[in-house]
C-alpha cells in the first residue's frame, strides 16, 4: 500500500500476492470514494497501485457512507420511515423522501453481485477493501456468499454466516444498535448496517422465494433480536468483549431459541426448494421493493398476509400429501401389474402342460 509519503508496505504486498497463483488474476473491490480514500492518506492509510498490485485488478464501488457514522445514512432512514408512515403522502414526495435509503440497499446489492460474479464467473480471488472492515465489508462479503452458497440460504446456514462473518468478525453491535433505529436521537457510532444486510435478503427472498428454507419472518425476529432480546447473541462490540464478560455463561444464544422445533416450524418457507445455483437478482430501481412486513407494521395490519400464508401453507402440505398418495398408488399399480404378468405365465405354463 502507498500512503501520502508514498511509501509501500511489502508485506501488504506479499499477503496479497500469496494469494493468487502464478499467471492468475484478484480484483480488489475499493469501497471508499476517492475523498474518503485522500483522507484515509493523509491519517497514515493508504491504496494499492498498480504497479506494485500486478496480478489485482482494481474495482471502485464507494459505499463508505454506511462505513462512515456520519448520521446521513440514518438521516435517509429517517426520512423513509417518515415516508411509510404518511398516508397523505402523495407518488412524488414518496419518491423523494424513499430514493437514498432504497438507493442504498441497490448499491449494497450492486456491489456484492459484482464480488459474487467474479468469484463464479471469473473464477478470481477477491479482496473487499472498505474503511474499517466493520460495516460495507461485512454486507457486501456476506450478501455475496448468499447468492452463491445455497447453504447461507437455509435456517442453520444463515446463522452460521452471522455467526462467524458479523459477530465473529467484529461487528460493534454494542455500540451501532445503542439506540433503535427508527427514533429521531443521535449517538456517536449509531448505524442500520444490519438492517441494511437483512433488507438486502428481503431482496434476494422476494425475487427468488423457493431458494430459502425460511421465511422473511426470521429477518424480521433477527432485526428486532438484534436490538432487544432476552438472549446475549448480539450483545458487545467483540470477542474480546465477550469472552470478559463470560457471554456464554451467563446468558442463552438466540440460536438455541430459534432451532427450537416449535419455532422452527413457524419459520420455515413451505415453498422452498433446495436450489445449489446461484440467484442472480435483479439490481434494477424497479426490481427494488419496499420491505413491508418491517417498515409498514404500524400504518398496515398484516394479520390478513399471516392469513393467507397459513392458506398457502396448507394448499402445499395438501399437495404434498396427494403427492405422496399418488406415488404409493402408482407402486401399488406396478406391484399388481407384475402380479398380474407372472400369473399370465403360470397360466401359459400350465396349458402347455396339459398340450
């Protein structure tokens, strides 16, 4: 890396080209503007050359707004909220106070499609590379294994993935869900980077229904466990954090509670298909679709969705039962055919017989 002084680091260097084998290509995927990447420099930071990057190709995609705890991501949060909430509003004021949050989420998506296509269409190593490694590193690289890995698109998979790439990693949990999201308060590190991630799945859930084993019910328990729950799961800024203070003593993982079977069952999507390729989604501004369940619950009564999901619910088990019906029928009527075929040859036989 090269800061204002202009000086490499070659063991950036070497880490970086340890990776790739020989003759093969990376793409460093920068998520900072270039403002942001000047100011980086001026602290002691730095970028990757070229020169000194032969086999990285490099990729900018700012995202550093979600990075930078600045309050203008809350501010676009803020104001959309206020949108959902405003049956008066009319088609343009929506339109205006909706487009940056929602632009967010298309950005987010954006950029992890890119990681994802050239991890599976290229076959490349690929380094995200945003301010701290805390906020945009964490959606993009996470959003980018969901549309690849079928396994982070079941219940334990997606847990796994949280697990290890948000609380594992280093997520301040602690300190960005502080105060909820939705109030009009500011505190210092204050930021809906996982609510940003969850949204981003409610995408990829509503464009490809049947490739998730659970419901967007699960997103909705996990944003709101995430900011008050009984259970420690997203409790610290750490592991340091937790590990000091006995974390897994002394209180229960949300995990436990959502595998148990009886909330499992209200959780799992009875559409769902196993599907191992990857979803592609569209990224367009039209494909982009207000998460209603989540930002509509106080102004629109969802118990009739509740409803008719029970309904669907029950027209596939009931199809699922006729079809395991059908199956056994059709064995039986195969047993009987052949019954029927061997006591033609016993007949066949005894007439010869008696010839």
């Amino acid at each position: 890396m090269l800061n204002n002084a202009n000086r490499r680091c070659k063991a950036d260097e070497k880490i970086l080209n340890s990776v790739l084998g020989p003759y093969k290509k990376g793409y460093i995927i920068d998520m900072r503007s270039a403002t942001y990447i000047n100011y980086c420099k001026s602290k002691g930071g730095g970028t990757e050359p070229g020169g000194y990057y032969n086999q990285w190709k490099k990729v900018f995609k700012p995202l550093d707004k979600i990075s930078k705890c600045d309050g203008s991501v809350l501010d676009h949060l803020a104001k959309f909220i206020e949108a959902c909430n405003d049956p008066s509003s009319t088609s343009d004021k929506w339109i205006s106070r909706s487009s940056n949050w929602m632009g967010h989420i298309q950005n987010t998506l954006n950029a992890a499609c890119l990681v994802a296509q050239c991890l599976d269409k290229d076959g490349a190593s690929v380094l995200v590379h945003g301010s701290n490694g805390q906020d945009s590193t964490l959606i993009v690289s996470s959003i980018a294994q969901v549309i690849l890995n079928p396994d982070c698109r079941t219940v334990r998979g997606l847990q796994a993935l949280i697990e290890r790439e948000w609380i594992q990693a280093g997520h301040p949990f602690q300190t960005r869900h502080q105060k909820f999201c939705f109030t009009s308060s500011r505190s210092k590190g204050i930021q809906p980077t996982f609510l940003i991630f969850l949204d981003c799945i409610h995408q990829l859930h509503y464009q490809f229904p049947s490739s998730f084993e659970f419901k967007t019910d699960m997103l909705f328990l996990l944003f709101e466990h995430s900011y008050f729950s009984q259970f420690g799961t997203f409790l610290g800024n750490s592991e340091l954090e937790r590990s000091t203070i006995e974390l897994s003593k002394n209180t229960t993982s949300l995990w436990s509670y959502l595998n148990r079977p009886d909330v499992l069952t209200s959780l799992l999507n009875p559409t769902y298909e196993p599907n191992k390729a990857p979803i592609w989604p569209s990224v367009a501004p039209v494909s982009i679709i207000v998460w209603a369940d989540l930002y509509f619950r106080w102004i629109i009564d969802q118990q009739h969705q509740k409803i008719t999901s029970t309904k669907v619910q029950n027209i596939i088990q009931r199809s699922k039962d006729l079809r395991s019906t059908a199956i056994k029928l059709r064995k039986q009527l195969l047993d009987k055919v052949k019954e029927f075929k061997c006591m033609q040859e016993e007949l066949k036989e005894e007439e010869d017989d008696d010839d």
